[in-house]
C-alpha cells in the first residue's frame, strides 16, 4: 500500500502543523513527518478544510508521481477540484511521468464566507514581483513573502537536506518591512518547512524526465500560492496574484505557469498568474519607467548567493543579466542594489566567453531577450557597457546551452530499495559522490 494518511491537524495561534503517516515507497520521499507553517498573525479560526490547504499543495504532487493515495478528513471542495486540474497539466506538461495518485477525503466541503474584496501578491522584491507591485499598486495588495525553515538555520543543516534548491524567495523580514514602509504596503511573511519535509534526494530521480529540479519544474507554482490559503481566508482576499516567469514564446515546462497558477482556487479566492504576456526585459523597461516616474526607489533583490543577507552578490549569472537589463532600460544598477564599476561589463564578458555559467532553457531564454533589445539600446549610464551590449548583438546565445550533467541525486535504484536500506545507504552514497562531482 503506497499511502500518506494525515493523523492531525494542529493550530496554536500563528502555526499550523499537520501530521502525518506514509506506508510504501512514497515513506523514501519525505524527511520529516510535520509539515509546518508559521504565519504573523493568528490563524486559529480558519476552518480546517483551507488549513489543509498548504499540506496537500506541498505533497501531492509528490503523491501523484508515486501512484499514492493520500487521506485526508477534510478538504476544501474548490481546492480539490483544483488540484484535479493541476494534475492534468502536470500529465500534458511531462508525457513520460505517471501523475495518477489520488486525494481522498471524508468531508469535501465548501466552507461559508464573508464578503470578499482584497487583494494579495506573492513578493520576493525580484524582477517579476517587482512587476506585479507596480501593475497592480492601485489595489492595495498584501505583500506575502515565504522562508523556508533551513533559510533560518545554519548552513550545516541546510546539507542534511541533500539538493536543496533555492526557489524559495527567502526574503529578509527588513527588506519586506522597508520596502512595504516606503510604497505604503501592508506586508506578511510566511515561514515554513514545505521544501525540507521532503528527500530531495530521493525527488532527483525525476530530473531526467522533468529536465530539471522538482522545485522549479513542478513545486514552484502550487506550494508557494498553497501556503497562501489561511492569510487569504483571514484577510478576506478574492485574488492572489503570482508573478510570471516566462513568456507563451518560451514554452518552457514550469511549475509556475498560467496553465498551474490560473487553475488554482478555493472558497472566496482564486489565484492569477500575472504579466505573462511580458518578457524579463519588459518588465525591466516598466520598472525603470516606475523609477524614472520618481516613485518610492526599489531596491531590486534578485540574488541568493551574496554572501550577505538581501545582498545581491553582483557576480553571479542571475546578478550580471539583471545588471545589463538595467544599463539597457537607462538604469543606474548602483541605485537600486547592485554594486556595478567600470571592470564588470568586461567581467561579464568573459564569462559568456569562457562559458562559466551553465546555460539551460531559462538562462537561454532571458539572454535571448536581452540580444533582442541591444540594439535598441540609448542611455547606457555605464559608458563600458556599451562595448559588452555591441559584442552581445552577434552572440550565439544558444551555443551556449550546456546539456544537463548526470545528477547526483539522480539514481532510480533508491527507489527500489527497502526503507531501512535506503536510510543507511544516502549518507554514505551523498559523500562519495559529491567527491565525484568536484573532480
């Protein structure tokens, strides 16, 4: 029996915490038997049929990969019909993947509602929320930005959790504080363990199928907006807007995608995939129309590998393309969170060159968009930037497409292996092949 049966559901004042039990090899995905949210305000009073909301978003597709059934007492009757459709672009999306777990619940309900009129957004201070704020402003969203747990941790027990991908916005409670003072919003922030409750070991044996990581290719959508189910009960919200990450001209599988996001529903709210029709470099020329419009100055947060927190390292391929998006809008990087001098254009340069950077369907596509509009360019506040956006213009950005290295974490064999088996061996599989894959 391949089966996750949720034991109990536990509210004290701001957190929420479901147990739960797993028999089958659907045991070998998760690391943890709690799932745990923690919001800012109190969530005592949301009818249990939303609080399982978050849960079911955060495990069920892991369920659904694994043929598994999974039991809960109470479901939003919305939600569940949701899900079903969620499935169904999983199945179109990756052909070669079996999505065929089911949800089954004793009471399938939809719960009584007051009015509802707000609005909320997903924030995590980038490029693509940044947009959403701006198009959306005059509505008054709610800001809500998630951490994950180990974002709260050291760095020694982030590695217990083998693979760990950085698609959390692990967003600082200042920066969000700062940003919600100047433009005037109201802010909340979400912390919860909905990527460690999982064995990304384990999830990297469908990196072949997805090409990619489960996070990005299949989580990304769902959980963030799932966790944002008892805010918007409490906050009486009708509409949750997630921010795009690619164009209909990238048609890149994703787990955030209008197909997933606009589907995704309950009692009172549903949810909006959002500026879908605009590139990244779009949506670079509309906040540098924002700034120029001499609004609140936004710090622009799109990195996660400073070395300070809400630091945006300025090195890094996420940095250097947001950097030249900026210099090509007529944007002074070095006003709106980077550090940018005469060195780094040329640094740039040579890393396209030297192929540093591992380019996959993402990074083609935004350097595409950036090729695109370089010959558009005018005022270029950095005068050196000017001989990287030239060169750039006869760039074959696709040569530099690097085909996925062989994973890791990427062995089906685990899958076939006993429970007991499988726990003693990760560990020691982990090491040997970490001093592999540094060679």
């Amino acid at each position: 029996m391949n089966r996750i049966t949720v034991s109990k559901i536990e509210v004290a004042q701001n957190q929420l915490r479901v147990s739960f039990d797993c028999k089958g090899q659907i045991r070998k995905f998760f690391i943890e038997n709690k799932f745990i949210a923690e919001y800012d305000i109190p969530v005592e009073k949301v009818p249990e049929a939303i609080l399982i909301i978050p849960f079911l978003a955060a495990i069920s597709p892991i369920a659904w990969a694994n043929q598994a059934e999974v039991l809960v007492e109470t479901v939003d009757a919305t939600f569940l019909s949701s899900l079903n459709l969620v499935k169904k672009t999983l199945q179109k999306f990756y052909p070669q993947m079996k999505f065929t777990g089911n949800i089954k619940a004793e009471n399938v309900l939809s719960p009584c509602v007051e009015a509802r009129t707000r609005r909320m957004m997903l924030f995590s201070g980038g490029i693509d929320s940044l947009t959403t704020f701006i198009r959306h402003q005059d509505e008054n969203p709610i800001l809500v930005s998630v951490q994950e747990t180990d974002f709260l941790k050291n760095t020694k027990e982030k590695a217990q959790n083998i693979g760990q991908t950085n698609i959390t916005m692990n967003i600082s409670s200042k920066y969000v504080e700062d940003f919600s003072s100047t433009t005037k919003s109201e802010n909340r922030i979400i912390v919860s363990n909905f990527i460690s409750v999982s064995d990304n070991c384990m999830l990297g044996i469908y990196q072949k199928q997805l090409s990619g990581g489960w996070y990005p290719r299949v989580m990304h959508g769902l959980a963030l907006i799932g966790l944002c189910a008892p805010l918007a009960y409490i906050e009486k919200v009708d509409k949750l807007y997630i921010a795009s990450s690619f164009t209909a001209d990238t048609q890149i599988p994703w787990g955030s995608h209008p197909d997933i996001d606009n589907n995704i529903k309950w009692t009172g709210t549903r949810v909006e995939h959002d500026a879908y029709e605009l590139s990244r470099q779009d949506k670079i020329f509309l906040i540098a129309d924002y700034i120029k419009n001499k609004k609140p100055q936004p710090q622009i947060r799109v990195c996660q590998s400073g070395s300070k927190l809400d630091e945006n390292c300025s090195r890094c391929e996420k940095c250097s393309r947001t950097i030249l998006g900026l210099e090509l809008a007529g944007v002074d990087p070095n006003k709106h969170g980077f550090s940018v001098g005469a060195e780094t254009f040329s640094y740039i340069k040579k890393n396209l060159e030297d192929r540093t950077w591992r380019f996959g369907d993402g990074q083609v596509n935004v350097w595409t968009d950036l090729q695109k509009h370089a010959s558009n360019a005018k005022e270029i506040p950095h005068h050196e930037a000017r001989a990287l956006i030239d060169w750039l213009r006869n760039l074959d950005v696709e040569s530099l497409r690097v085909k996925p290295s062989r994973s890791k974490l990427a062995d089906p064999f685990f899958k076939m292996l006993p429970y007991p088996i499988y726990k003693l061996a990760k560990k020691p599989y982990y090491k040997f092949t970490e001093r592999f894959y540094r060679k």
